[in-house]
C-alpha cells in the first residue's frame, strides 16, 4: 500500500465531477457498506451535502493540500481537516472510490471520517442509522419491513416528502452473499424514491435502490437487465423516473418485491431546515444532561426511592397533526443519546419513560411516581448508542425521563424532542423547581446576538468588548449583581474557546453552541449555589462540575482553588461558565488528539503552541 495523492493518480483531479451524485460511489476493500449507504442516501439531498462536504474545494484555486469536511457531533458541527494522501495499490484507490477516476469527493469524505471515528480500521463494519446521525444531525428509527403498514407506498412517500434518508438490509443469510436474486446479504442498501409508474397494462408502485458496491443489481422482475416488464413502460415514463439500464448499482423494484427481500429499514429523520426544497422537517429541540452518581443517577423502575432523582424534561404538546390521518394526537419522537461510549468502551443499557404532568407541578416527586404509571415508555433498557420512542398522545403536558438500567452509574447524554409542528420541551431536574430558572429568564440568542451589534455599533471597540456588555445585560436579568465579576480577559477566552476559524469571533452556529453551554450551565450553577449568595463556596465546586458530567482529582481541584476563585475562595457566576468552558475545551482537544484512547497523546512543538497561546 502507498500512500498518494490525487495529482499522483491523474493529470487531472477534480473534487467533484458534474455534480457529486449518489453514482459517485463503489465500494473497495472496507467492509464500510453502513457508511457508504449514508453517503449515498446524504447525495440526493444537496443541501444536505453541502453541509457535510463544502463544495467549494478544489485541487486548483488556492490549493494546498487540505480538504475540510463537517460532522455533526451531539447537537454541534465539527469540522474534520485532512491531507489529501489516500491509500492506493497499483495506482488504485483501495478503499472508497468513483467511477470517474479523476473525481475524488466521496474518497476524502470517507478518510475525514475514518480520522473522527479513529482510522480506517473502525470503519470496518458498523451501523448506518449512526453514520446517518453523523452526517445529518438527524434522529434514526430502526423499523422492521415485515411489521410496517398495508399502504407501503403512502408511508414511504410521506417519510421522503420530509427529507428522511432511508437504508434497507436483509439480514437473512451469511454475509455478503447473494440470495437467488442477487440481493447481498447483510449488506446496506439506499432507498432513494418510491413512484407509481404508468405501463401499457396499468400502473405499478416501484421503489428505487442503491447498492454502494456499484454494481451486483436486483435480478428479479423491473431488473435493470434482466427486466422484461421495462417494456411496457413508454420512453417518456422511463426518461422521468431517470432510470439507466446499465450495471451501476442502482435498480427498480416493486414494493412486494421489496417486502419479500428486505426484513430491516432504518429511517433518518431530519431536523434542519432545507435551503432550497420543498421538504419540511421536524421541528427539533435538544437537551444536553448528565446522569451522575448519588445525584441524578437514579436507576430504573425498580428503584422506586431512586427513579425519581433521574433527570426530568417537561414537554408540551399543543398542535394535533391535523387532517392528514383525521387525528386528534401530536406526533413526535423522542431520541435519547449517551455520548462518549465508544471511546470510553463503556455502553450504558438506557431507555425513556414518559408520564403524564400533573397540574401546576413541573416534575414528579417519589410520592407521584409511586402512583403513576407511564404513558409511553422504551419497550426495554438497550447499550445502544441511541435508543427512539416515536409515538403520538393527545395535547397535554408530559415529563420525560431518561434513566440507565442501574443506579449511580456516571454518563452524560443528548435528549432530542423532534415534534411535526413547534411543540415545547424543557429542562425540569431539581427536586426544588423554584430554585431553577425558567428558560424564558435567560435572553435568548437573537436578543443577544443584537445587543452585541449595538454595542460594536456605540463605540469603536472589540467584538469581545462588545461581547461583554451583551453578556453583562443577560446577568442583570438572571443573577443581578454578578455581572461586575464578569472581566474583558474571560471574555476573549469564552470566545476563543468557541472560535473554530481561528478569527476571534463568533459566527452563528458557535454562537448557538455556546448559548446552550451558559443556559444548562446556569441551571446548574442555581441548584448547588446553596445559600443563594450568586457564588459558589469552594466546596460547593467539585460536585457541580460533577453535575456538569466533569469529574477531576484532588490535584485540580486544588488549582481550580489557587487560579479560578475569588480571594475568599469562592466562584462568581461568571467564574463558573469560563472554568467549566475552559474544563471542557481542554477534554475535548486532549481527546481529539487520543484517537485511540491510550490516554496520552504527542504533540508537536507548534501545536503546544497553538494550545496554549490561542486559549
């Protein structure tokens, strides 16, 4: 195996060709056919693609070598940097590749990815609904095709009129072998249309799939070359359906047919906003929390005086579906994530439950739970990655609780609530209510966002002195008083540690990541601010930065005494929201350099430098 780039394998290169299409993709010697089912799916989608792989790139203007790609990472995008060198045997990529050998897209997506999930060598065998997750920021269901409704046709049109991205298998058989029909076992598939095509004898419900192989097709009836029905569908139908009679991969089916040769179907819901289409998506909101042990790690059921101390989210549910199914419920799909399992080797068996609300109460106390029964909940505790509840109950107020099968067990996780219309959820974990802010206290992004350009617009100052005064403003509201503790230096740290351009500036998407860090870290800065003195006594520290899913030594607790306290030992608001960001930034970076989670990393000398100095 050498290692080249592209300008060695052509005199040519290109980083797309005509467009990157879901024909732009074959299969090399990776058992990656999860991730490239996702690719697949994620090409008919432009505006989708885009997001993922920035299309301006190109091995002309102003090319050095460097291609950058994004990926959604628990509720933010993360960019991924790569060298364009790719491995090659005999001139030939051996991993992923496209059929046009001077286009080269599809291959550096699938090596950024490789470096996020470690190398190559985790790409090898996996799952599609999570590389879908990756490369959307959507929520996945697993289905079974046997237990899906009578109307196929209607549900698969209804899930592709709202963008989801669809991937089939048949799991029936040993890997990677075909059936009589040439359908692969255990093999991922994209289901990219469904359409009612019109022949001389009627019409006929066809799904349209996607092999990542690029070649190996359906052989049975509507095959591309073995397909004797084509002939009764006119060369305007077939021109509309978009259909190529050749070897690529890409082939017809009827709805029975596919039935019959696939058992399981997983459906990517997405919950972002299309720039350019048609679709409408879920509307989405997220919460980001932390089962931490004796505090929040409650349990399951069977731990009746612990289940309650779970953490708990209020979600509302007000706009019924409408005409569509004569309905009188709300849709909605709850998706509950842990986060850092497989880097940390440690899968947590977890699941949701939900209740109904009780009047004029925002949680459910011991005493509630003992004589309620849920309304909905996950049919068992599984260590999957995410676990989804898709249902629908009348308009009302309910508690969701996200738990782990057994008690005082450390994890941090993502609670997503996707609704079809702006339904509400919120954060209600605290056995004291009153004690919490209501969400509405904090100024929300667009207010600040515009107190930040009339600040800048007031005075020729910084975008960090202007930062400062909006955030200074948002205190007054939430924690009077403590807005004098908020210094210029934190300030530029907060923004420089969310600065990923390297510019010292905020744009829109870091903006909102680091909102949402200030309004869940303030809810945890008023539960274990005791004596609601607006500081944090210094024993008072180690367990909310627990509560905050970060757990440090006696050593570092003794410097975030000596660096980060006031001199009466105690932790100003503003403190608390810089030490936390400064805590986590630092994690994070130290495990983006631990690819393989050996627990030490090198390196270099610029690097350190980099670290250090732009902090």
């Amino acid at each position: 195996v050498k290692w080249k780039r592209p300008k060695e394998l052509c005199a040519s290169p290109s980083f797309i060709v005509k467009g990157a299409t879901r024909l732009d993709i074959c299969q090399g010697k990776l058992s990656d056919c999860w991730l490239l089912a996702a690719i697949a799916s994620l090409s008919v989608h432009p505006p989708l693609l885009k997001q993922v792989v920035p299309l301006q790139q190109s091995f002309q203007d102003g090319y050095n070598g460097c291609f950058t790609f994004r990926f959604w990472v628990y509720g933010q995008w993360q960019e991924v940097r790569i060298d364009d060198l790719l491995p090659t045997v005999d001139d030939r990529l051996i991993y992923l590749s496209s059929p046009d050998r001077c286009e080269f897209w599809s291959a550096l997506l699938e090596k950024a990815y490789a470096k996020l999930k470690g190398g190559y060598r985790a790409l090898d065998m996996g799952f599609s609904h999570e590389a879908m997750v990756d490369m959307t920021g959507g929520v996945t269901e697993v289905l079974n095709v046997a237990a899906l409704p009578g109307d196929l046709p209607a549900l698969l049109s209804h899930l592709l009129s709202k963008g989801a991205l669809i991937n089939c298998a048949n799991s029936q058989g040993p890997l990677e072998q075909k059936n009589g029909l040439g359908i692969v076992f255990r093999h991922a598939y994209s289901l990219t249309a469904v359409e009612e095509v019109k022949t001389s004898r009627g019409t006929e419900c066809l799904v349209r799939l996607l092999n990542p192989w690029g070649n190996t097709e359906w052989e049975g009836p509507w095959s591309d070359l073995k397909g004797p029905e084509w002939n009764t569908v006119s060369f305007e139908e077939q021109k509309r359906l978009g259909r190529v009679s050749q070897d690529d991969g890409e082939f017809w089916m009827s709805v029975s047919d596919f039935r019959q040769n696939f058992g399981m179907m997983e459906v990517c819901h997405l919950t972002q906003a299309f720039q350019s289409s048609s679709m409408q998506p879920w509307s989405c909101s997220m919460h980001h929390g932390n089962w931490v042990p004796s505090i929040t790690a409650g349990g399951c059921r069977v731990f009746p005086d612990l289940f309650w101390q779970n953490p708990q989210f209020s979600f509302t549910l007000s706009d019924e579906d409408g005409s569509r199914r004569n309905s009188k419920t709300c849709s909605f799909i709850l998706a509950l994530m842990q986060k850092h399992q497989r880097r940390s080797g440690i899968n947590l068996s977890i699941a949701l439950h939900v209740y109904q609300a009780l009047p004029e109460k925002t949680h459910l106390s011991p005493t509630d739970l003992s004589k309620m029964r849920p309304v909905l909940f996950s049919p068992h505790y599984a260590n999957h990655r995410e676990v989804v509840l898709r249902s629908s109950l009348p308009p009302g107020r309910y508690i969701i609780i996200p738990s782990t099968s057994e008690p005082n067990q450390q994890g941090q996780f993502l609670l997503r609530v996707l609704t079809e219309k702006d339904n509400l959820s919120g954060y209600d974990d605290d056995k004291n209510p009153a004690d919490k802010p209501n969400p509405q206290d904090i100024s929300s992004l667009t207010e600040v966002k515009s107190n930040i350009k009339q600040s800048r617009s007031s005075f020729s100052g910084s975008y960090q002195t202007a930062f400062q005064k909006a955030l200074q403003q948002v205190f007054l509201t939430v924690l009077a008083g403590s807005e004098k503790f908020l210094v210029l230096e934190q300030c530029k740290s907060m923004v420089v540690l969310m600065d990923t351009q390297g510019i010292a500036r905020l744009n829109w998407p870091e903006f909102q990541a680091l909102w949402d860090k200030i309004r869940k870290w303030t809810d945890i800065f008023l539960v274990f601010d005791k004596n609601k003195s607006k500081r944090l006594e210094y024993q008072e520290v180690g367990p909310s930065l627990k509560a905050a899913g970060i757990v440090v030594d006696d050593l570092i607790m003794q410097l975030v005494g000596l660096r980060y306290t006031e001199p009466d030992m105690t932790i100003s608001y503003p403190g608390f929201l810089y030490l936390l960001l400064k805590l986590e930034n630092m994690i994070s970076k130290f495990q983006a350099y631990d690819m393989v989670g050996m627990g030490s990393v090198t390196v270099t000398f610029k690097q350190w430098l980099h670290m250090t100095m732009y902090n």
